[in-house]
C-alpha cells in the first residue's frame, strides 16, 4: 500500500477504536456503578487512560500479532472481522447474492480509494470537512497556548519546590496548574495570600494533580483534538477523563485527612462564583488543570452542574479498599478486548483461500446472469 493509504487506514482505525472505547467504557461504568462501585474513581480513571494508550499503540498490537502469524505461533487463528463474515457466508449463514455481499467486502477499500482520488461530492465534502476542522483546531490550539503562556510570564515568581514552581498572578480569578518542557507551574490569584483555607486547599489540589500525572494527559488530548475535531465519540471521551480526573482528585484530598469537607467545598463554591466573572483569555487558555469551572449546564432544566456532582461526590465519600486489585481485575478484560478489536478491524491481507472462493463463486454468478440475458435475447428472436 502507498503512504498515503497506510496513514489514512490507520486514521480510520484509531476513530472506529475510540467509538468501541468509549461504548466499552460505558458498559463497563454502568456494572460498576451497579455493583456500587461509583466511587471507585482511581480505578475508573486509571481504565480510561488505560483504555487509550491501548489506542494509541494499536499499530504495535497489530504488527505483534501479525509477527505472531508469521512465526507459526498463531496460524489458525481468525479474528479478522472481514475474514470471519466471509467465512460465515461461504458455510451460508448469510443469504445474499454473491456480487452484493463481495460490493459490501469492498465496501472499505472503495472508500479509501475515493477519499484518497478525491472522486465524488462526498469525498470532497468530507476531505474539505476534516481540513477545515484541523486547521480550527490547530489555530484554537496555537492561541490557546499563547495565552496561556501570556498568563504564566505575566505572573509573579512566588516560591519553588523542586520543579514546582509557584507564581501569583493578579490577572487571572481562578488558580490553576500547567506545565512546561522541565518545570510545573502552579498559578495563585494574589488575593489568596490572606485566605489560608483557600490557599491550602488550591496547593492540596493542583499538587495532587501534578502527582497523577493530569498535566501530562490533558497535553495529549488537547494536541489530539484538532485531528479527531470531527469525532463526537473523542470529545465526549475527553469529557469523561475531565470529569473523573476532578472526581479522584477531590477525593484524594480529603483522604489524606488534613482538609475538612466543609472547607473544600465552601472554597470550590467561593471560586466558581468568582469564575463567572473571568475574562475570555483564561477561558480558552489550554492545557492547564484548574481547581474548579463554571459549568452553565445547570441552567438546562433538570440537569445538574459538575460542581453540584463534585460537591455531592465529595459529601459521599466512601474509602474503597483494594483499588489496585480491582483495576487489575478489571484492565485485563478490558486491553485484552480494545486489543482484540484492533487486529479484528485491519483490512483482510493477501488473497485467502475463502477470497479466492467468493471470487469464483462472482464469476460464477455473473457467468450465469450473461448467460441468461443471452438466452432470454434468443428466445425473443
């Protein structure tokens, strides 16, 4: 295959993977929430940024079992999805015309050819769709860095601890943290310097964020995001990985047993009034983790806002013991399917013994057709 068509199948792939992740993951959160494991929010977080690194090394999962079959280690293993429909048809489970069920094999490859020739309204539609989405994508994402670095050099250096380093800044309402290539940044409004509760649950937070690695993950969804811009199934699993990251965040902090509920949540309520009056330039500045945002989905009628969720999550906080073991039980299901799924989507290889078989049997069938067009011509005449 040429580079273009390699890129553009393994595009398509890590798209289709990232539906089956997020659909995986629902299923998945609704037995836990079932078995009242809700609150397991460490684990719940930790199978998500499981579930996408499976993801993301898809193409090695591939080239592994690929090395695999090659080897004589696996050789009579199916899990290609193609290979397995067709199979299926040829022992007649499936009743379809020959020509039909081969036009719906191709189905795939037609789509690659006419996305990469750019043949049809549609494949221009959609080239011209992902374009312009990327390119939104990028320029948002530019911008927002620079803003973000506008708010980082135009704070005050305050104090250092390791690679943390903490700054005061008057322009911005909301305390926040980021990162660069070396050193972590945590940004503290000025006026916090007499509001002790505040300031102890803003360092408790923001370092706790800094030790699960948030900052980290939140860069590489944000650089993602302008080349999945087109996805619904990305941004909502995007989503997920926001709400849960301040989930487990708060509950490990109060854990620990040095911050009181009540002062957590008077501080997470203080600042979210204060977010509503914050300028456009914090808004869009990415990637950075802050303490709290304000969430305008309450104003939809019976819906409540993330900060009533956290707030109520933080009111309920259980203490679940064996976590480790319980992300252990439940990661090894759930790589062991993502994996399965990405070798289960690759396009089919070379000609198999069952490709050579549908194609006989085409021919066959389009023999028979010319053959009886022919015959109906005679008898006309």
């Amino acid at each position: 295959m040429m580079a273009g068509e390699v890129l553009l199948d393994a595009f398509i792939n890590a798209n289709i993977l990232i539906c089956v992740a997020l659909a995986l993951w629902f299923a998945l959160r609704g037995v836990m929430w079932g078995v009242g494991l809700k609150h397991a929010y460490s684990t719940q977080i930790r199978l998500l940024n499981t579930v996408f690194l499976t993801v993301l090394s898809a193409p090695l999962i591939v080239a592994g079992f690929n090395a695999l079959q090659k080897s004589g280690v696996t050789p009579a293993v199916k899990v290609n999805l193609s290979d397995i429909a067709l199979s299926y048809y040829l022992k007649g489970g499936i009743a379809m015309k020959a020509t039909d069920f081969e036009g719906l094999m191709q189905l795939r490859d037609s789509f690659l050819l006419n996305i990469l020739a750019g043949a049809g309204l549609a494949s221009k539609v959609l080239i011209a769709a992902f374009f312009v989405g990327l390119i939104i994508g990028l320029t948002r994402l530019v911008y927002s860095m620079f803003c973000l670095w506008r708010i980082v050099s135009g704070s005050y250096h305050w104090r250092e601890i390791g690679r943390v380093k903490l700054r005061l800044s008057d322009r911005t309402l909301v305390p926040f943290s980021t990162r660069g290539l070396w050193s972590y940044y945590v940004v503290i409004p000025s006026h916090m310097l007499g509001q002790s509760d505040e300031m102890r649950v803003t360092l408790a937070h923001e370092f706790q964020h800094i030790r699960h690695g948030d900052l980290e993950w939140e860069i590489v969804l944000e650089a993602l995001k302008p080349l999945f811009f087109l996805n619904p199934a990305y941004h909502a699993w995007k989503r997920q990985v926001e709400a849960l990251r301040e989930f487990n965040c708060d509950s490990q902090v109060l854990s620990k047993g040095r911050i009181n509920a009540k002062v957590y949540c008077d501080t997470l309520l203080s600042i979210c009034q204060k977010t509503l009056r914050r300028d456009r330039s914090f808004v869009i500045a990415v990637p950075k983790v802050t303490l709290v945002t304000a969430d305008r989905s309450s104003l939809i009628k019976g819906k409540r806002s993330f900060l009533e969720r956290r707030i109520l999550s933080v009111l309920n906080l259980k203490r679940l013991p064996y976590e480790r073991l319980l992300f252990a039980a439940l990661a090894v299901p759930l790589f062991s399917a993502m994996a399965l799924t990405s070798v289960a989507i690759q396009r089919p290889g070379d000609w198999s013994h069952d490709r050579l078989m549908l194609s006989t049997v085409v021919n066959l069938e389009r023999l028979d057709e010319i053959n009886r067009l022919s015959t109906f011509g005679r008898i006309r005449n």
